[in-house]
C-alpha cells in the first residue's frame, strides 16, 4: 500500500520546455504555484515546469497543518533565533495563513481553522511549553496553556493537494507545464540556460522550487531529504482529536477530519537514520509505530492509506530564499523543513518581490 490520502490534483497540464521564458519556476509544488501566483500578479511573465505532476512531491502527501512558527516550540525558538527573529518567524507564518487562504477564494480545499495543540511526551516538553505560551502571549500572539497542552486557536488545517490545485487553477494558460524534468542549468550573465531531454530554453531568471530535490541540480545547494511517513484510517464517528495536534518536538502529529477519518503522521524519530533518503516508500518499521499510535489514540477505523513523502531540511530550520551563491540569475525558494504549508506562500511573495 503506497498511496497518499489526498487526491491528486484533477486537472492535467501536459506540456513541453518553452524556448524562451522570463521567468522559470521549477517545481509543482505548494512554492511553486505560490511563485506563479505572486510572479503573475505582478505581471511577470514565468513558466511553471514540473517533472511529474502538480502535488506529487511533499505538498500533496503532507498532513496538513497550518502552523504558526518552525518545528521547535517558541521557546527552543528563541533561544535558538533569538526573541526578535522568532516573532518575525511567528508573525510571517500566521501572514503566510491568512493571505494563502484568501488567495484560494472560496474553492473547497478542506480548511477549517480549529486552531491546533502541541502535547507534551515528556517533562522537559511540557516546561518548554508551557514557557512558550508565557513568550508567546507576551509577544502579543494568541496562544494558552490549557494545563495539557499549548494551544494555538489561529492555526488550522487543509486538504494540502486541493490547495496547490486551487493556486494553480488561476495562474494563465499555458504557464504550467508537466512532465518536464530539467536535468541541466547553466547560468550565465544574462539568464540561465534550461535543460530538459532535448529540449532547451533561455530563461531570463529560474527560480528552484524543487525542496528536497534541490540538490539533485544544484549540488551545492545544502538541503538535505529527509522521509515522513503517514497513514490515514477509515471513518469513525468516535472523536479522537478536536483539533490538528502535534507532540514530541514536532515528530509526532495527528488530526481527525470532520468526516471521521484519522491521519497519523512522524514518528522518524524511532529511525533517523533510514529516513534519511530519496526513496518515498512506507516502511515497515515506521508503519507498525503508526499502528501502534493509532491503537493508544483510540483510532479503530481499518487502515485506507499508507505513504510517504520527502521533505527538504536546512541546517537554520529556515527556508533558503532569493539568489543562490555564485549562480547569476538563479534563486531558491526551498529548504522547508517539514513546514512547507506554513510558509511558502509568504516565502514565495519575498522571492517574487525581489525578482
Ligand atoms: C508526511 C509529511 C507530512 C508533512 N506535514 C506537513 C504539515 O502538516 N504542515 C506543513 O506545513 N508541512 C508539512 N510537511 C512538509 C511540506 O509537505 C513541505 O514543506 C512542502 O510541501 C514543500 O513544498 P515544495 O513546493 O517546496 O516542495 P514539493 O512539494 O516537494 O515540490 C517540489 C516539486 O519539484 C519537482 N521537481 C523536483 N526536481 C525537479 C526537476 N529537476 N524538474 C522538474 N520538477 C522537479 C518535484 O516533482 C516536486 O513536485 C510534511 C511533509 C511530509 C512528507
């Protein structure tokens, strides 16, 4: 069994390598189409091209969620960032929330804001926490302690593969073009020179929306992939979760849909190592872990779905985003470590704004 639970975007746009183009996007992703719709607002002229279809990386196999802030909780945040850095981080995440949902204007793409909740696995966990909604509120955001957990009501949750659809629906025909796989770029001075088959296109600038695979074509570029895994449950009218809800630093989530199904997510942490790779299957390994986290959450449902996805980490936890060193022309909009949803559309819009 390998297939995500969200469908895949319904419309196809087969298409081939353009000659010549202003700006190329590579990558079909949640950044990718998020650059096409910030780049066509501004009346740029950009191509989007993808090597299979919209959504079959990360953006259509992740869990969700619409987190304000990165993986750590706000208050390894600071320490790690520092106070003024966090807040700007909190505050581009929650930006990024409301201006991506209003830019998929009223087409079904599963959103419901219940908020979300973080759950201690342990002491030092439940500390961190509960320092983060002290932080948290002294920096004017909404989130409480609620005595087992940090709850964040502005946090909410989508079908991840019906949003890109969404994006991708309103950007100009013929701007997105599938099963394109660019294997070479050469930049020079006055753009970058496209490689895909036999096909070759001048570009004027190219913009990496390629995440985890990044590296693939531009090897210096240091993104490392990481693999998550995910199963999803039949419908159970029992509720098991009111609310997106995430645990153990961020390696544990889970979420009930309205009409009962359970996603269950994470638990790389029992395996560092072999989820260290390119090779999108389920394990066995991880998979039982899930198993086993649905069976304590009380999720009794007959397993629909099992999958995998790959994300891109940086070493800062941050997204990597505008030129990249020593390739005039060339920018990145990637590196999302495992929050893709929560910031790539504002990610996008600061790319964009400097093209
Ligand atoms: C199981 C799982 C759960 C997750 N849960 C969440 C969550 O709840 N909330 C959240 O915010 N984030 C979550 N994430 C992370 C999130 O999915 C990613 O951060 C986000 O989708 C990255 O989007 P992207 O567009 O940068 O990359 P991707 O969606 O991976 O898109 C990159 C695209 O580039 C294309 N491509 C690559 N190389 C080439 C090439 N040479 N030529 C043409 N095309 C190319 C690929 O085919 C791919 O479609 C999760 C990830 C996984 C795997």
């Amino acid at each position: 069994m390998n297939a995500p639970f969200w469908d895949p975007p319904p419309e196809r746009y087969p298409g081939r390598l353009p000659e010549k183009a202003d700006v190329m996007v590579i990558g079909g992703g949640i950044a990718g189409v998020s650059l096409l719709s910030h780049l066509e607002r501004r009346r740029i002229d950009a191509v989007l091209v993808e090597r299979s279809h919209l959504a079959s990386g990360a953006s259509g196999r992740n869990a969700g969620f619409l987190l304000a802030g990165v993986a750590a909780n706000y208050a390894q945040a600071v320490r790690t960032y520092g106070r003024d850095k966090a807040r700007e981080v909190w505050e581009l995440t929650n930006e990024n929330h409301d201006r991506m949902i209003e830019a998929a204007r009223g087409q079904e793409i599963g959103y419901r804001r219940l908020g979300s909740v973080t759950m201690p696995l342990d002491d030092e966990e439940r500390q961190q926490l509960v320092e983060s909604a002290e932080l948290l509120q002294e920096d004017g955001f909404q989130a409480r302690w609620d005595g087992a957990g940090l709850v964040n009501p502005r946090d909410g949750e989508v079908d991840p593969s019906a949003l890109v659809a969404a994006l991708a629906r309103q950007a100009r025909p013929g701007a997105i073009r599938e099963g394109v796989n660019v294997v070479d770029l050469e930049s020079r001075r006055s753009g970058v020179l496209v490689t895909a088959g036999e096909s070759q296109c001048e570009a004027g600038v190219v913009v990496l929306a390629t995440n985890a695979y990044t590296p693939q074509l531009v090897p210096s570029v240091k993104i490392v992939a990481n693999r998550a895994q995910m199963m999803a449950t039949a419908p159970q009218s029992k509720r098991i979760a009111e609310m997106p809800t995430y645990s153990h630093f961020g390696y544990h989530y889970w979420r009930q849909l309205a009409s009962g199904e359970v996603l269950i997510g994470g638990w790389r942490d029992t395996s560092m190592n072999t989820e260290l790779t390119y090779d999108a299957e389920p394990t066995t390994e991880i998979q039982d872990r899930l198993d086993g986290a649905a069976a304590e959450l009380g999720a009794t449902g007959q397993v629909t779905h099992r999958w995998a996805g790959i994300m891109g980490f940086t070493e800062s936890g941050l997204p990597m985003a505008g030129p990249v060193d020593g390739m005039p022309n060339v920018y990145i909009c990637a590196g999302f470590t495992g929050h893709g949803m929560g910031f790539a559309f504002m990610t996008a819009k600061g790319v964009a704004e400097q093209i």
